[in-house]
C-alpha cells in the first residue's frame, strides 16, 4: 500500500476504495489527476496518467527518494515499480519483467524511458567502463529505434507504431551487462499512406530537414517533404526545428552504439531509395509498360549498389519458373507493378528496422559470460507494448494490435490470480472465488487452430484461385457465425453498423470493434517477388545483402512456402507471452486523459474506456479477493503501534503476530480482520482509515515528544561539549600563563646589573588573557627603571627633571624639538651669557622685588619680544616668580611695566612649529610674546617654560588651570 497521502488528493491505492465501481474509480482517478497526483497503485501495479505537461517528479533527487524503499513507503512513482522489479532481481535472484501497455498518446514511451533512466542511475555504483558503455547503449537505442519506429499520429507526436520488448542482462552484483530487444508488428503500412493530419516515421522527416546540402545532393534529394509521394500527405504536419535537432540526436546516438560511418550512410541511402521509389510511376505504351521518370532508375541503382538493368527489369518484370524447370519473364501490368514497387518499399523499410534491431543486439549482447565464474546471469525485461485500437476504419493491422492486447491482459489477470492465490494460501487464509471476465474466449477465437480467424485466413489465402476479401468473410460466416463474440451483417442482418460483404465485428473485453476486410488477405500474404530479394542480395552494399539472405536462392530451387503475417504474429506473440510468464511481472497501466493533449481536461468518456480494456477495474477485485489490504506483522506494528498502550513504544509479547491482534482488539476490529502465517489482513478500507486518522492525531504529540527529547540531548551534549572545552581552555589558559610567566622571569631576572636596567631587553607576546597585565607590568617595569635611574640624579638637577617630565607630558607628540636635550638654565636674565651689566641691573631689580613681594624663587626669566594687538612689537623682559609673572623694560634698568598674579593665569599655549610663540592666557586678556629675539638669544626655550610653569601649577594652584598646545601656527592678528 503506497504511503498515506492527504485525502484531498484521493486514494493513492484503488485497493482502498470504498466500493469497486466504475464510478468511484474513476471519480478517484478525476481528482488525483485535477490535484497533479499523476500516478495510483492497484496494489502492485502503477495506472500512470499522462499528464501532457512537464511535473518536478523525475530527476536525481527523486531517485534517491525510492532507491531501497518498499512500495508503499513513497506516494506512487514509476520509480517504485522500478525499484520493486530490481530488488526482486538482486535480492531472490529471480527474472522480472515491467509491462507498460496503454492506447497511444498514454506516456507509455515516456514512461518505458523513466524506467530506463532510473535502473541506469542506481546501478554500477564503482563506474566500470563496461557497465557505462552497456548503460549508454541501452539509453541510446530508444533514440534510434524512436526515429525508425515512431511516427505523428492524431492522438500522438511521438507514437510508437511497433511493439518493443527489451531484456535487460544483470550480473551477480546487480550490474547491467548487456540486453536485447525484440520488435513485434512494425507498422509498415505507415510507408505508403497516413490518415489525414499524421505523418509517416521520424526518420524521412529528419533526414530532409536536417541532413546538411551536401549529404542531401549525393542522395539525390530536395529538402521539401511534398516532393515525395510516400510522405506528402504529412509535410504539412512536420516540425522543423525537432526534426532537425533530432537527426544530430540520432547521428550521436548511432555513434555511441557503434555504427560505422559506412553503415550510416547506408541506412540514410536506403531512406532516400525508399523516397525515390515512391516516386516511380509506371506507363503504358503501344509496346509495352515503361518507368516515367527513368532517371529515378539511375538513382535508385546507385543508392542501393544494384545493376541499373537488373534493378529496370524487377520493377518491370517477374520471373517465374516453369513445372519443366524452365524459367520465363512475365510483364507487369499497371495494378501488378504498382503493387510490386509498394510491396518493395514497406519490404526494404521493414527490414531495414529490423537490421538496425539486430546491429544493436550484436554490441549489447552479453559477452564472454560463464556463469561459473561471474554468477548467475539474471534479466529485468521491459515491455512497451502498443495498446488496444479502435478506428473509425480498422483493419488488419488493428486486429493483430487488439489480438496481442487480448492475449496479454489474458495472461495479466492469470498471472494476477497466480500470485494472490499463492499469496493466500502461504499464510493459510481462506481464498473467496472473485468475477471476472475471462477473456479466453476471445484469444480462442482468434488463434484456435483449424477454426479461429487466423486459421481461417490462412486457409484463404493458401487456397488457390482467385480469393477474395469477400469470400474470406464469407468463410468465417460459415465458421464462427455462432460465437457469442463474433458478428457481422450477415450473421445479424439487422445491424446496418456493418456493411454486408466488408465488415465483421468481434466483441473485445474491451469493447466491440468493426473491422473491415479489405487487404485481409494481401497484408497476410505480404508477397514481395523473388526478383527484388535476389536484386538486394546482389548489391555490393553489405548492409542491403545482409538484409536478404534468401536471396541467395535460385528462380528454380523449390522451398517451403513462407508462413503469414498473421500467423508469424501470432507465434511471436505466443513466445512472449511464455516468456512474460517465466518472470516475475510488475505492471504499469497508462491512461490518456484527453484527445487535445491539454494538461487540464478530464474526459470522462475516454478514461473510463480505457479502464475497461485495461482490465484495472477486474485487476482492483483480485487484489482485494474479500480483503482490502495486508501487511506484514512487523510493518504494521512500525506504523500503528503509537495507536495502542500494550504495544507503544515497544511490545513485550512473544511475537509480532500477538502484538498486531492485542493492537486490533484493542481498536475493536477483530471482526475486520484475518489473521496470516505472517500477515494481517484486513477486509474493509475503513478500518484501515480508521487507524490512519488515530495515528494522524498521535503523530504530532509523538513528534512533540520527540524533538523534546532530542533537543535535551542536543542541549546536554553541548553542555558537556562546552564544560570540555572550558575545561580545556582553563588549561592551556594556565599552561599560557606559566609558559609567558617563566620566559618574563627568565629574561627580566638580571636586568639590575644592566647599564640600561633593561630598556633592551624584548618583552615576550602575551597570551590574550593577559594582555592587561602585560600593559601593567610595562608600566610597573618602567616605574622601576625610572626609580633606578632617579636614585642616581644628584638632587640639585630633581628640580630640572621634574620641569622637564611636565612639558613632556603637554608637549609629547605635539611638538617636535621642545629643548628636552639641554640643560635648563630657568633664570636666563642673571646668567653672564646675555650681557654681565644688564645681569647686574636685572639682579638688582629682583632683588628689590624680592624685599618688596616676599617671593620664594624664579622661576622663570629671559628676554622677549612682546608683540601687541596692532601687531607692533617691543623688547621686553619676562620674570616669572612662584607668585607674579612680571613684564618689564631692559632698556630702564628693568622697570616693571606690569605685574600680574599667577593664580591669573588660566592658560598657555604654544605652537606646534619652531617658532618661540607663547601665550598667556589672562583673565579677560593675553599677554603674547617671543622668546629669544634679542641678540644674543637663540636657545629654543618654549618647552622649558611650559614645564615650568606646569610643574609649579601643578604643585600650588588648582588643577582646573589648562596648559594647552596649539596643533596650527597663530595668526598674530586679532590676538
């Protein structure tokens, strides 16, 4: 049973339908198709819907979703066929084989494709050349067999009109090594005429328009399909632009597969000999019968390496042997030649598709394959068989289409009863016999020997004579006229469906369909002349000789008569329907929704047909036979078991089976249900939804549970993680810190005895952790070594240094060259260096400051030029005491011209040049001045006075006084 999908998309399994009526099963399948669920299960076997628009269920993401899984795992997919029928290969070692039927249009094609890609890519996962080259081959051959085996039709642009089964060769690893094909029933009279609105195969359509100019001039060919007779009626309907992409498709694919270029061009030369001979016409003249257009002779002989004369005489003459052994030509008439040029070209096609059939079979056969040594050799077969057929005008090749359909849905219901009845009895449940139509009734009709149709037209046409399509129908009148599925005007006259002497009607399981006689007995006795075998034969082209191996035989050596078309049919189809059932088969039943190809139509009508021939309605009451589903113990256990306290989380019972009935009782459903040596099964689909409703409710608070449970253990294993890791990093934080701690000792511990005390010395790089204390220890360190170098400086130069450790804690970075490598004269106007007469005034006039103010020491001394607010300049004096800054006149024995207070001071600012500007910053004034501008003053003294003046702030006035640094020269003007 597929996975459980939402209601509102319908039953993914029929098996599960309430009751088995047309009319639920196709409202199932309406609304599955309206909601894009594209495929449903009847149990085992897929009822795939085409869809006629492109759907996101294919690809490698998908593949990986069904690789392994069991069928009712995953919605319903073309892959769990596929998967199914490839486990129970490899697992049991058991032949299987996927049946894919449907009318045309169905997606069987396609679908047979999907299969074919989705054993490719989940085989031969070591890439092993071989197996590649196998896999591709097998993929290539679909485009190359589509291209000679399909055509246009009105229900479909790609329809396959013959049938394809295809045996696929595993290893004992489960690897594709080789395969082989075999085609059945090839459409050939597809060569001389389409319906209106169809086209004839791929294959001429391609090659004329998508061959290059060169390729079609040494064909002797025009790129317009109208030129050509057999074609012409569908060159309206060609598709340019796929045809031509299509050819290059099938040149690449035909080279992948291992064509020579030399078989290439001879299967494209024997196309355009097929185009040229539909164009041969036949004239009657006084004399005798001629060809029209004789230069199309000339071409033909040249595109099939034949004698000019010898290819001129076949289409012109039959040679016939005499009783005697004497060997006679005989004229064609019109009728004889037309048909004889028509029976040659669908003989040459035929056959052509049968070669390429072959060239393909010799490269993917199986080679040097021994058992012994490689293992047993197993085979998935896939079978792309054409669906059932009514026409509006059905004829021979509809019976044999619709006989194969009879045949086949024979065996599937057989094989279908087989399986549940085996089913049944291994688990000991008692088997209800089910109604259905058995359709052998139908097949004897047919294929009876000495009384069916095609013994019957057998008969006619080895009767000798002249025997008509009429007589035929005459003769099965006779015969059958009282089968209950045979029928026709004159069996029942009343019927004017049927017109008297051309129709017959057989009753089909899948309906009734009229088929008319007409070219019964030509296309049964496919007589192609003696002549033309043996022309072919005697070409030089090997291709065409291999073609026609009968050839070889003389006009008067005797053979047996060939067997029919029909019966030659019928024992292949014999064959594969033994074969079919030497495996273990799988199903997929293709519905077309619509004859428009629109991805939205529903039609009712044409769906429900198609039901009926398919049988899947007849295939729904034998998979349920009393019971609507079953499931081993152990999986139905997995997923109801939330649904019943004695088996939730897990049973304590002796066996799954005593689990499964204390979960049923429990639900009381034990009148629902049967009990199997290793099965439930259940009757009715309620009880099943009953369980599936229960189980929707439970899931969410299981899944609740869940994520509860596996978000604490995600929570405590990170906390373990995290209580490791701190652990960890405590660890390597110590081992870093005594690592760090060590080498500081290390390289620290004698910088006592230093000259420098370790000003040298390279600090070591911190761990993180302690990069504070590393900027500590720097500091700490270079206290020490300040203490160090302090303890030596005698005390009459502290004064110096401490004035010199002010300005650079203002001036650092902001001023280049503040005088910090020169001694420090401070009282500059005392010292003899300026002028010793004008020392002896400035001490003087200190001095009497000194009695009159009471002030302790200079601080600061030396000439300047003051410079005023109209930017005039004067020489003055500048004396700074710990309590007045002084401005005095050098010229008048140092008078002082002002005095101002210190604690007025509120500021001092320099420039960041070079340059002897300062200025005081004044309650509600400023006083500017310049250093060193009398003559004998070129010392740079700026930074001197900022340190005096900071360190003696800093020491007797409040900390609010700023001492700044100017980063721009002044402009004097407006100070």
């Amino acid at each position: 049973m597929a996975e459980q999908e939402s209601l509102e998309f319908g039953k993914a399994d029929f098996v599960l339908l309430d009751q088995v009526t047309m009319e639920d099963f196709m409202d199932n399948l309406k609304l599955r198709f309206e909601k894009g669920r594209i495929y449903t299960y009847i149990g085992e076997v897929v009822v795939s819907m085409n869809p006629y628009r492109q759907m996101e269920l294919y690809g490698k993401e998908m593949i990986e979703q069904y690789r392994g899984r069991e069928l009712y795992e995953r919605p319903p997919h073309l892959y769990a066929v596929a998967d199914a029928a490839y486990k129970a290969m490899k697992r049991r070692a058991k032949d299987t084989c996927i049946v894919i039927s449907g009318e045309s249009g169905a997606g069987k094609t396609e679908a047979s494709k999907y299969i074919m890609q989705y054993i490719a890519a989940i085989t031969n996962p070591t890439q092993r050349a071989e197996v590649e080259r196998v896999k591709n081959v097998l993929l290539k051959s679909n485009c190359v067999l589509e291209a000679f085996g399909n055509a246009k039709t009105n229900r479909n642009d790609n329809s396959s009109r013959f049938g394809k089964y295809m045996d696929i060769n595993f290893d004992f690893k489960g690897d594709p090594t080789g395969g082989h094909i075999n085609n059945y029933l090839l459409e050939k009279s597809r060569i001389l005429q389409q319906q209106p609105g169809e086209r004839n195969f791929h294959a001429f359509f391609q090659l004329l328009l998508g061959a290059s100019n060169a390729s079609l001039d040494s064909l002797h060919l025009s790129r317009d399909p109208a030129t050509y007779r057999f074609i012409r009626e569908g060159a309206s309907n060609n598709s340019v632009g796929n045809d031509k992409a299509n050819y290059q498709a099938v040149a690449d694919a035909m080279k992948v597969i291992g064509f020579s270029p030399e078989e290439k061009d001879s299967v494209y030369k024997i196309l355009a000999a097929i185009l040229h001979l539909g164009n041969v016409n036949f004239v009657t003249t006084q004399e005798a019968m001629e060809i029209e257009n004789s230069e199309l002779v000339a071409y033909l002989a040249e595109l099939t390496s034949t004698d000019p004369e010898s290819l001129l005489n076949a289409l012109l003459f039959r040679t016939v042997a005499t009783g005697g052994g004497d060997v006679i030509q005989k004229d064609h008439s019109t009728s004889e030649a037309n048909y004889a040029r028509d029976a040659c070209a669908k003989a040459i096609y035929e056959r052509l598709f049968c070669w390429i059939v072959e060239r393909i079979n010799k490269v993917i056969e199986v080679k040097n394959y021994d058992a012994r040594i490689h293992g047993k050799n197993t085979v998935i077969g896939v079978l792309d068989i054409y669906g059932f057929e009514i026409f509006d005008n059905n004829s021979f090749e509809q019976f044999c289409i619709n006989y194969c359909n009879e045949k086949l849905q024979q065996l599937f219901i057989e094989l279908i009863l087989q399986q549940e009845q085996a089913e049944y009895q291994r688990e000991g449940i008692e088997w209800q016999h089910i109604e259905y139509f058995n359709n052998q009734i139908i097949v004897d009709l047919v294929e009876e020997p000495h009384k069916g149709i095609i013994a019957v037209l057998d008969e006619a046409c080895l009767t000798v004579g002249n025997v008509t399509d009429t007589l035929f129908l005459e003769s099965m009148n006779t015969r059958l006229g009282r089968h209950p599925h045979y029928t026709s005007r004159k069996v029942n006259p009343t019927d004017k469906s049927m017109e008297f002497g051309r129709d017959f009607r057989i009753k089909h399981y899948a309906g009734d369909v009229t088929y008319s006689v007409e070219g019964f007995l030509d296309k049964n006795k496919d007589t192609l002349f003696q002549d033309f075998k043996r022309l072919m034969y005697n070409s030089t082209d090997p291709v065409l000789q291999e073609m026609w191996p009968e050839g070889k035989q003389s006009i008067t050596e005797v053979t047996k008569r060939p067997l029919t078309a029909a019966t030659l049919f019928k024992n292949s189809i014999v064959a594969l329907v033994e074969n079919l059932a030497s495996k273990e088969p799988y199903y997929v039943r293709c519905i077309k929704p619509n004859d428009q190809k629109s991805p939205l139509l529903f039609d009712a009508e044409r769906c429900c047909h198609q039901v009926a021939y398919l049988g899947l309605l007849e295939n729904v009451r034998v998979r349920r036979a009393g019971f609507a589903y079953r499931q081993p113990y152990d999986r139905f256990l997995l997923r109801y078991k939330m649904t019943c306290e004695y088996t939730w989380p897990n049973h304590l019972m002796a066996t799954d089976r005593e689990a499964t009935q204390a979960l049923i009782e429990h639900h009381r459903f034990q009148s629902d249900v049967a009990y199997g040596t290793s099965k439930i099964f259940i009757r009715t689909p309620r009880t099943l939804f009953s369980l599936e409703q229960e189980r929707a409710q439970l899931v969410p608070i299981i899944v609740l549970l869940l994520q509860k449970a596996w978000r604490g253990a995600l929570a405590r294993k990170r906390c373990r993680i995290l209580r490791a890791v701190y652990a960890i990093m405590a660890h390597y934080k110590r081992y870093k810190v005594k690592i760090y701690l060590m080498e500081l000792v290390q390289r620290f511990q004698a910088v006592r005895s230093t000259p420098d005390y370790g000003k040298s010395v390279a600090w070591p790089q911190p761990p993180a952790v302690l990069e504070q204390f590393h900027e500590n220890s720097k500091l700490i360190f270079r206290r020490w070594r300040a203490r160090q170098i302090v303890k030596n400086i005698p005390p009459s130069d502290m004064e110096q240094i401490t004035a010199k450790v002010a300005a650079l804690g203002v001036l650092q970075g902001l001023r280049k060259d503040w005088g910090c490598c020169r001694g420090w004269g401070r009282n500059y106007l005392v010292s003899a260096g300026e002028n010793p007469s004008m020392a002896d005034q400035f001490a003087k006039r200190v001095a009497a400051l000194k009695e009159k103010v009471h002030f302790r020491s200079v601080l600061f001394s030396c000439h300047v030029r003051k410079i005023n607010l109209c930017n005039k300049s004067t020489d003055r004096a500048l004396l700074i005491t710990d309590q007045h800054l002084y401005k005095m006149e050098p010229r008048k024995q140092y008078k002082v011209m002002r005095a101002i207070p210190l604690n007025m001071v509120t500021g001092l600012s320099v420039t960041s040049g070079e340059d002897q500007l300062v200025v005081f910053h004044i309650q509600n004034h400023g006083l500017v001045v310049c250093l060193h501008k009398m003559p004998l003053g070129n010392d740079n003294r700026v930074g001197e006075l900022v340190g005096v003046m900071v360190e003696h702030f800093r020491r007797y006035f409040q900390p609010q006084t700023s001492f700044t640094s100017c980063r721009r020269n002044w402009k004097l003007e407006g100070i």
